[in-house]
C-alpha cells in the first residue's frame, strides 16, 4: 500500500464500518472490530456463507494477552491489501481461545498433527465442513528468510482449493479420523507405582541441574510437574526430587519471570536463566505458581516460598480482582504498542527516584547497568533498557553489604514502592476482562490454601467472594455451568474444564469454612460432570458435551500443558470426594479416567504431571480424617486443624462435625457414617479412616499424626 493509503487508512479506521467481531462478548474479538478483514465470530453465519459461495474457510485463533497475535494483526490484518485477498479468497473467521478452547484444542491438535509445531497465533484455512487441510502459527505478511508470507500464501491456498480440492478434502479427511481415533484410545495398561517411578526418571533427565526447569529455552513454569515431585518426595523420601522443586521455584523467583515490583509471573522466559520473559500474565500462572509455592513452604518451611506465594495473591487481588469479586484473564505483553514496556528500567530513571542507600541495594541484587540487559527474542538488544533480574540473593546481599536482614528488607521495599509508584504513571498493559471459570475456580483454590495454611480470614473471604460470584452468576436455573462472563453477557458453552476445576476450588474451600453446602454443591456438580462429559464405553471425559454444535470431533484430553486438563483434575478431586463421602462410585470413574489414558502415560510420563498426582492418590493410601466438634473443648478442635493444615499432607482430606445439629445433620444427608461418631469423654475426637478401614478413634493430635505418617510434635520437628 502507498504510505499516502495507508494515512487514509490510519485517519478513517476510528469511523469505517465495524465488522461482525463488534457484538462479541470477547474483549479480543471486540480488538479485530475495526480490521478491514470481513471477520465473522465462530458460528452458523460463517459456515452456510462458506457453504453457499463454495469458499474455504480462513480461521484465526488467538488470545487478548498474545504478543504475536498483536503483530500478526498490526502487520497483516490491518492491511488493506492483505484484508482484501483474504476477503476475496475466504469466508474470515476468528476465536478467542480462552473463550472457546474447545476449537483451539481441537484444531491446536490439526496444526501439530499436520507438523505445524504449536502456539499463537493459530491459522487454519480448511473446507466449509471444518475440516482443516493447512495450518501454521504466526505468518508474516511478506515472504522473507525462507518464510512465506501471507501476501505469498494466499493465492497459493486459493490455487490449491481452486484446481486440486479434491486432495485439500482428503488431507481433510484423514485429519478428522486421525483426530476420532486419539480420542477413541487404546486398550487400557495396568498402572502400578512403577510408572511414578518411570515418570521421576524422566524428569531427572529433563531437568536443568544449573537453573532449574525442565528443558531449554524458551522455559516454561511448569507448576503440576513440581507439584507431582512434591508428592513423590513424600511418598518415597526421594530428596533428588525435592531439591528439583527448591532448585526451580528459586531460579524462578530471582529471574526477569518475576515482577519484583508489583509481583506476579509473566507467561514464560525465552532464555535458559529465566532472565527475559514473554510478558503477558495469565491469571492460570499466577494461580498454579501460588499453589506450588504454597505446598513448597509447607514441606520446607523456607520463608522465601512463602514471601512469593502471598506476593502473588497480593498481585492477583489488587490487580485482577473485578469489582463483583471474581477475577480477569490477564494482562497484556504490550503498553503502549512496545512488549513489555511497562517493566523496563533505564539507569538513570532508578538513579533520579532513589536515594543512594536505596540505589546501592538495587545495584547490588539486579543486574542494571547503562548498556543495559534486555534482548529482544535472543537477538536484539534495545539500548539502555534493563529487566530487573537478580543476580544476589536478599540473604547473601545483606551480608555482603554487612547489614541485618531486616534493614535489607526495609531499604529495598522502600526503593520498591518508590520504582512502583513511578510505574504506576505509565501506561499500564490492557486487561482482557473476561471471566473465565475454570480459570477463576483455579485462583479460588491457591488462595483457600492460603487462607488455611496462614489462617488468613482476608484470603478466604476472597475465594469465598469469587465462588458465589461463579455460583450466583455462572450456574443458570438448570444448573448449568458456563464457561465465560463478560459485563453481563454469559457464555452458552460449558466444558469439562469448568466443572472439574470448580469441584475442585468447592473441595478446598469446604476444608477451609468446613460449611456443608460447599460439600453439597462439589458432590451436585461431580455428578453433573459425569452426565454431561462421561465417556461409558472407553473411560474418561469429553472435553464437551454431546452434540455440540459445529465440532468436528468430540475430544478426550489427557495432556497436562500449560494448565492441567480436565481428565487429570476430574481424576484428582474425585478421589478427594470419594474418600470424604464414601463414594465407592467416584473413585471407580478415577481409576476407569486415569487407566484410559494409560498408554499415554507410559509413553511420555512428562507430559501427565497432574495426572501422575492423581495415581499416586489412587494408589494411595487416602485418609479420611474426621473431626468431631466437642463444645466443651473447643481449643483442643481448632489446634488439630491447625496443625493439619499447616502440614503439607496430600494424601489427606478432612471433615469436621459441628456439635451444632443443623450443620452435623446437613453433613450427615451426605454421609451416614457421621451420625455414628462418637466423642470420647466429652472431648474433641477424631476418627481416622483409609479407604474401607478406620482406626480407634483418638483425642489425641500426637496419635492422629502418627496415623496419616506425618508424625511431629509440636515444635514441628519430625520423630
């Protein structure tokens, strides 16, 4: 386009037409509104019109907080040139992933399957039927460096569909199948312990012994794979797989991943060291990195662990806590048109807001200098531009400097809220807005964690906040779940996800409030997931629900990626509610989920962490650890909660019986056996069960550790 075209362009965008993306709920649909491509949002529409002119169908999945999904649309989809070709030769279609991660997974699957590797964005061109017969990720608009582009691509494309479609309809095809028969699996393996043995082997081999993390660049925070080694320490003693976990929430935590001024963890770092991150934050990260530093803290008691994971939620609630309660997706990468320009430092900013004790700290545990340290994807280095990252521990900083760690920690938090007050006149990241539940059930399940393991009512509240609002504004009159909710607008999608990831935050929470009705509502929706997303003939659960309209193929996923998958978590809680209701059944459908995708497993144990979790669970033993309220010792009850909740003790759930009736009788509708438990002379007793045997009931904190292999006294010292 002439630079004379494209000013018009640029002067008349604000008042062109809107295309059809101008009515969605999604806050990044809502972004291509003013594209001159002719979007359409997933759907109908789009599909007869592709049908009717006999057009391919040209999809572009991304996400508000995706980087090169910006490029991609700055470059080309802001093209008139380019917006013209892809008019011309497809019917335009476009999908927030976080909103329909259904379509992304399924054609996610396609790109990889085709050899297209993965990420975002995600392009598709495929039939008026959906199926897919090319796909990449970004492409640039002009061809370059053995790239095509998309100026290049699309008469390409056009040719292909116009002379030989009959083998664009067939690659289609055979994609379809391919795609049906991964969901269909294979005949079940027998899992025994072995497998977590298998699966600890190949994370040693993956492990990055210098920094921590699984791999090479670009590294990824990894939360259920720690949480799996977390578990295995436990079970075996093994200490290799401890200190995998230590090496790698520390490494993270002193990198260019972590916000060290107003905290939190960006998406994932395009270096070894952990040092330069892609920048978006997602509410999922924070989320499960809260929760793993958590359980960290518990095991070690090392105070760094738990310093990050408070910083964390501190983070989440002042930054991405919505006014009704429940909280958004994400920041953006970009402010201000540059990536991560919100969090880079010049020298001489730090040098004009602090004072020189405050200067000489900063200088003595970040890496900041004039040249700057900030490269730009591992080649170009911006001029001046610092990261903050750190190369000197707090601990070791302050003896190097020859002060307390007290006054350490006084300097450098008031040269960090000087840094942050001067930030917060930049131009912040965009937040997409969107309210996602099994994202939100994530955060409520990190932050009712918090609130047990500290005792934190502020924290609790929070969750409890966030729960209602799902509760009250996300399950309809018929008790159907949906997936999204935008400023009033809720989705008409549900999926698994969804229902196994809020079973489980309803799970934590009633550990945390020991109210019923958190219980109740865990065990109505476990029984939903099951008539909704249950696959009878093979084992394990569909990531929609029958009949979706325009799917392709009904997926079963098993994969643990960036976030865990619905299988493993729907494995994982159902084991939790089976031991607390006695509900042989829910433990059946997490053998008959976790055995479906055996084969898998035993191929690349890596890539099933949260899974893995759930067979150690499986393979047990559970613990049951019934708390029956007496009122004329109530100190004696709120000093074994404690203690239980303190401890890092996976393996096990509890109840608590109120003395009061109505919550013992709500209680008791769930579980019989509570009406038959009894107290020992007139004091707090807890009844200790593992799967079908109990133990003699007890008054006795010492007695009760001892039962579930957790044996302290009360200094914390183990015997």
């Amino acid at each position: 386009m002439m630079n004379a075209e494209k000013k018009a362009y640029m002067m008349e965008k604000n008042q062109q037409k809107l295309n059809r993306l101008a009515g969605s709920s999604s806050p990044y649909l809502r972004r291509h509104a003013t594209n001159p491509v002719d979007w359409y949002p997933w759907g109908d529409e789009a599909f007869e019109r592709a049908r009717m002119e006999n057009k391919p169908i040209f999809l572009s999945i991304g996400y508000s907080a995706c980087h090169w999904c910006h490029v991609m649309e700055k470059e080309s989809f802001e093209d008139i040139e380019i917006a013209q070709l892809m008019n011309d030769s497809f019917v335009c279609v476009k999908v927030d992933r976080e909103e329909r991660p259904d379509i992304d997974n399924i054609y996610m699957s396609a790109c990889q399957l085709m050899g297209g590797g993965g990420g975002w964005p995600l392009t598709i061109v495929m039939t008026p039927d959906l199926k897919p017969f090319f796909a990449a990720t970004y492409i640039p608009k002009e061809s370059a460096y053995g790239r095509i582009g998309l100026k290049d691509l699309i008469p390409a494309l056009n040719r292909v569909w116009e002379t030989e479609r009959n083998r664009a309809e067939e690659v289609g095809d055979m994609l379809v199948d391919m795609l049906k028969t991964v969901s269909r699996g294979v005949p079940p393996l027998d899992l025994s312990e072995n497998v977590l043995h298998e699966a600890y082997e190949s994370f040693q081999i993956s492990f990055d012994d210098e920094y921590g993390g699984f791999g090479t660049a670009p590294k990824f925070p990894t939360p259920h794979k720690l949480m799996f080694l977390m578990r295995y320490y436990v079970r075996t003693g093994e200490k290799e797989a401890l200190e995998m976990v230590r090496k790698t929430l520390k490494n993270m935590r002193y990198g260019g991943l972590y916000d060290h001024l107003g905290f939190g963890f960006h998406r994932y770092s395009t270096d070894r060291k952990w040092r330069i991150p892609h920048f978006e934050k997602m509410l999922y990260d924070q989320a499960l990195l809260a929760l793993t530093y958590l359980e960290a803290f518990q095991i070690t008691g090392e105070k760094e662990f738990e310093r990050t994971a408070k910083e964390i939620l501190d983070y989440v609630v002042r930054e991405l806590r919505s006014p009704d309660g429940a909280f958004f997706s994400s920041e953006d990468a970009d402010s201000n048109g540059i990536e991560g320009g919100f969090y880079l430092w010049r020298l001489e900013e730090i040098e004009r807001i602090l004072g020189e004790e405050e200067l000489t700290i900063l200088k003595r545990i970040f890496d900041i200098s004039n040249e700057g340290n900030f490269t730009l994807h591992d080649s170009e280095m911006i001029a001046g531009a610092n990261i903050l990252y750190m190369i000197e521990p707090f601990d070791r900083a302050a003896i190097s400097l020859n002060i307390t760690p007290e006054e350490f920690n006084r300097i450098f938090e008031s040269a960090r809220q000087r840094l942050l007050e001067e930030r917060s006149k930049r131009v912040r990241p965009k937040k997409d807005e969107k309210i996602l539940a099994d994202w939100n059930a994530l955060m409520i399940v990190a932050l009712a964690r918090a609130a047990s393991i500290f005792g934190d009512e502020t924290m609790g509240s929070v969750a409890k906040e966030a729960a209602e609002f799902i509760i009250k504004r996300m399950i309809d009159g018929d008790g159907r779940l949906h997936h999204s909710y935008v400023k009033g607008l809720l989705s008409d999608v549900c999926f698994l996800d969804d229902y196994a990831f809020f079973t489980w935050a309803l799970v934590e929470l009633y550990e945390l409030t020991f109210e019923p009705r958190f219980l109740r509502l865990a065990n109505n929706l476990a029984r939903e997931m099951k008539n909704l997303f249950w696959d009878e003939e093979n084992g394990g659960f569909f990531t929609t629900i029958a009949h979706a309209p325009n799917i392709i193929v009904r997926q079963k996923e098993g994969y643990d990626g960036s976030i865990p998958s619905g299988n493993s978590v729907a494995s994982f809680v159902l084991l939790k509610l089976a031991q607390l209701l006695d509900n042989d059944e829910y433990a059946e459908l997490a053998r008959r989920t976790i055995s479906a995708f055996s084969s898998q497993i035993m191929t690349a144990p890596d890539g099933f962490s949260m899974m893995l979790s759930a067979l150690e669970l499986l393979l047990g033993p559970r613990f049951r650890v019934m708390i029956i309220e007496s009122e004329k010792d109530a100190s004696q009850s709120e000093r074994i909660i404690t203690m239980l909740k303190k401890e890092f003790l996976p393996n096990v759930d509890i109840l608590y019986c109120y003395s009061r009736t109505p919550l013992r009788d709500e209680l008791a509708e769930m579980i019989p056996a509570v009406r038959d438990a009894i107290l020992l002379g007139n004091k707090t007793t807890v009844h200790v069960c593992s799967e079908k045997s109990c133990f003699a009931p007890t008054t006795d904190l010492i007695a009760v550790l001892d039962l579930v292999g957790k044996r302290k006294d009360v200094t914390g010292i183990e015997k």
